[in-house]
C-alpha cells in the first residue's frame, strides 16, 4: 500500500548522494518537497528534495504521473541558467519511489508575497521581475528544441531577498516538436494558460508570453484574469489598480492577447518593452548580497564597529557610543526604535492581532479595516475548475449565455453545464452598505449556500468562505 504521509525528519535516502530529511517544506499536486542535507565527503550543504507522491490507486494516472516527474528531472538536468534552481541528481529509492534534488532557494513564491501583501504588488517591482522572468524564458526557448514551460504563475515564481527570481516546477515543461499541430494533452493553470493551450494548437515560446502576462496582471490587479476559455475579456487591469501607467498597463494587454499573432513574439522583444519603462535597470542576477546582522554581545572583548549596524537604526548618540569602548556598547538605548517599528502595522481590534500597515482585512480573524470589501467568486468545481472572478457589479447576473437571443450574464456557466442544470438568469448578487447578497431568480434547479437551498427571491447575506452551489458548479464566495 503506498505511503501516504511524508518521510520524517532523519530520515536518510541514498541516491548519487547520501540525503537526511531535515523538514517538509511543502506539498502540492503530486509531490513533496523537502529541505535536506546532503551528505559528503566535502562536508554538509542544503538542497531541495522532491518527492512524487502520485494520489491514486489508478495504475494509467501513477504512471502518466511519473512520465512528467521523469520529464522533469530529465529537462532541469540538460539546463543551467541563474534563474534556475540547479539540479544534482535523481534517483529511485528501495521502495520504488522517485526523487529529485536540487538547489534549495532561500525565498518564498510570488504567490506567497500576494498573500502575506493582501494587495497589489508595487510596479517596479513586477516589471523588474518580469524582466528576469524574460531573461530564464528567452534561455528556454533558444534551446535545442526550444524548451515551453508552460505553466508561468506567480506559485512557480520564488524570489529571494536579494530580489532574484527562480523559475521552478518544470512539471508540465516540454519540448516544442516542428511540425505538429497541437499539443497530446492540454496542461496548465486555467488563469494563466493560452488560449491555444486548450487544444487549438501547439504550445510555442507565445504561450509563455501569456503566462507572464498574466503573472503580472495577478501581481499588480491582486487578482488572477479570467481563463481564456470564457469568452469574456478580464476586467480591465486600469480599473483593479488605478495607480498604473498605460505603459505597464500596454505591456500586459499585448503579452494576453487572445490571438497570439498580437502578443510580444518572443522573451527578448517583451524584454525590450519592459526595459524601457526601468531606466538604469541593473539585474540582481550577481550581484552580491549583503547581509546586515545587528550584533549586540552583553559581554563584548573588543569594540564593535559601527559598520556592523544597519545606519537606519543609529542615532548620532548611539554612533558616538560605539566609538568607545566596548563596555559601553551594553548601555545603546533601542525601545524607541522598537516603538517606531510598533507604530507601522496595523493591529486588530478584534483579536489583536499585528498585520501589516497596508492590509485591509486581519490575516488572522478576517475583520475588515475598510468596511464592504472587494468580493470575489471562486470556482472550485467541478474538479478541474479552478478559477476566480471579481464582484465587480451590482446586480452581478449568473446564470448560462443564450447566443440567439444575445442574452450573456454576467458571470456565464456555460463551459461547465453541459447537461443544462444552470438556467439562465439563475442568480443574482447585489452589494448593499452592511454586504453582499445572493438571491434565486425562480431558478429551474435551485439556488443552495453550505447545502441549504434558497428560498426564491429572498436575498441572503453572505459571508466570507459561503460555498454556492447552482447545478454542477459549486463557485466559494470569498472578501478581499
């Protein structure tokens, strides 16, 4: 029977390397990912260790899984670029189980950052990225055959403090075949896939165009577009955040263009376009990283230079007492730093808890800072949907599109009601003062939130995490 929990910390694993499990950095999809040591003769370094866990018991699925684990190692094993973590070995283990080991990154995902942020992410900051991000994607596809991601998105971005980037989980990567019409299979993320990448044509070095794009509309919009299935366009970038320029704003529509024909045709010329809103640019590919430790011995045997503290916290008091002896370096006063840091997060008033000046909601409890906030509408089935859309109008129709007669809701659940539960004008939310409300527009199939039907056209107050359920598709209503 297959393992179902992750190794345990000492654990060892012998491959090209001898490797002892240290933590479970995280899982998702079909693998683990650990943070290792690996074992030599040369002494004891940090890695990353990948671990395919394949979640059934269906025989065609585990292997089809371990076909793209196999790609992988295969791929990462043949690359080596600065935005790449480096790949040292792959290896089966005694219980027939597949690992990949590679560099560990010090950092945490652009999808992390959106999260622990609560908002948009700053311009320069996303176009730097974008820029780096351009540099890995150009590598990749000026090989021999051109390798396509396939799968850009802020979860697959890491980024140290150092302002590097990492391009990591090369899953569903593969390599462009000439000739050959579309792909064997449609792969990707739903908001961030081509609309070529849903079987209408083989995924070139353009479909990682879109990825990006659409990377950096969820970075500077704190919201991911709508899948290029839906035959809506996303909600414009300009009306998500209004601090943009139009150039910015121009670089990500081209880079989402449904037909690919529009978009950037390759990583260097979108490069061109972003560099050419950073003037002076520097990569921080390189460069070094300085490291500041604030170091304050109770005991000191010799002076402590002043080079040591970070200038931000040394007031001209403080370097003169430096310049003594070290005895005196016991009695640096820093409450009054400690209290100007305590004055830039905002605290709860519900539960207390510390969150960062620019949050809008608590990240522990939930409770809003700035009243009715943004809403949105997630798609978490059927199994493969995996979406979001904004409540970006009030009355917000959802319900099925009907061509003959024009009729379009504005959220249209067509593509996943192919048997016709959804009727047409199914539901309705509105935005009132005290929140947001979902009503039953006498539907044929009914309206139900947490498995409770609604009684028709009686509105219902909803609240952050309610699951609704129209038909087959069951859609989490969550606050910003």
């Amino acid at each position: 029977m297959p393992r179902e929990k992750p190794l345990t910390a000492g654990t060892e694993l012998a491959g090209r390397y001898t490797y002892r499990i240290k933590r479970l950095v995280g899982g998702g999809g079909m693998a683990w990912v650990y943070q290792v040591e690996r074992l030599s003769p040369e002494g004891t370094s940090i890695w990353a260790l990948k671990e395919l866990r394949p979640q059934t018991q269906d025989p065609d699925t585990q292997a089809h899984a371990r076909e793209l684990f196999d790609q992988e190692a295969k791929i990462l094993s043949q690359l080596s670029h600065p935005n790449l973590p480096k790949f040292i070995d792959f290896f089966t283990s005694q219980e027939g189980r597949a690992y990949l080991a590679m560099e560990f990154i010090w950092g945490e995902s652009l999808e992390k950052r959106l999260e622990q942020t609560q908002s948009p992410l700053m311009e320069s900051e996303v176009l730097q990225w974008a820029v780096q991000i351009c540099d890995v994607l150009g590598y990749l596809h000026t090989r021999q055959p051109p390798v396509i991601f396939r799968d850009v998105k802020p979860s697959n971005i890491m980024v140290n403090s150092a302002g590097v980037i990492k391009l990591v989980d090369f899953g569903i990567a593969r390599t462009y075949k000439e000739h050959k019409l579309q792909d064997t299979i449609a792969l990707g993320s739903e908001n961030y896939a081509a609309p070529e990448q849903w079987g209408e044509a083989q995924t070139d070095a353009r479909a990682d165009i879109y990825g990006l794009g659409a990377t950096m509309y969820h970075l500077l919009a704190n919201m991911p577009p709508s899948p290029a299935f839906l035959p809506s366009d996303p909600v414009p970038l300009e009306t998500l955040n209004s601090a943009l320029s139009p150039e910015t704003i121009q670089i990500v529509n081209t880079a989402l263009a449904r037909d690919r024909e529009d978009r950037y045709q390759s990583a260097v010329e979108m490069k061109r376009a972003l560099l050419a809103r950073l003037p002076g640019y520097v990569s921080p590919v390189g460069r070094p990283q300085p490291i500041q430790v604030l170091s304050i011995p109770s005991q000191p045997s010799s002076p402590v230079p002043a080079s040591t503290l970070p200038p931000s916290v040394l007031s001209s008091a403080q370097e003169t007492q430096i310049r003594e002896p070290a005895s005196a370096v016991t009695r640096i006063e820093l409450k009054p730093i400690v209290q100007q840091q305590a004055r830039q997060v905002k605290e709860c008033p519900r539960c207390a808890h510390h969150n960062a000046i620019s949050a809008r909601f608590c990240t522990r409890c939930g409770t809003s800072f700035v009243g009715v906030r943004p809403a949105i509408l997630r798609v978490v089935g059927p199994v493969r949907a995996a979406w979001e859309m904004p409540v970006r109008k009030s009355p917000m129709l959802l319900g099925r599109a009907r061509t003959i007669e024009g009729h379009r809701p504005d959220f249209d659940m067509s593509f996943y009601d192919p048997e016709g539960f959804v009727s047409r004008r199914h539901a309705q939310i509105i935005k009132a003062q005290n929140g947001y409300f979902i009503t039953d527009m006498d539907s044929k199939n009914g309206t139900y939130v947490n498995d409770r039907p609604l009684t028709p056209q009686k509105p219902r107050l909803l609240r952050n995490g309610d699951r609704i359920e129209i038909g087959e598709v069951v859609i989490q209503f969550l606050l910003r």
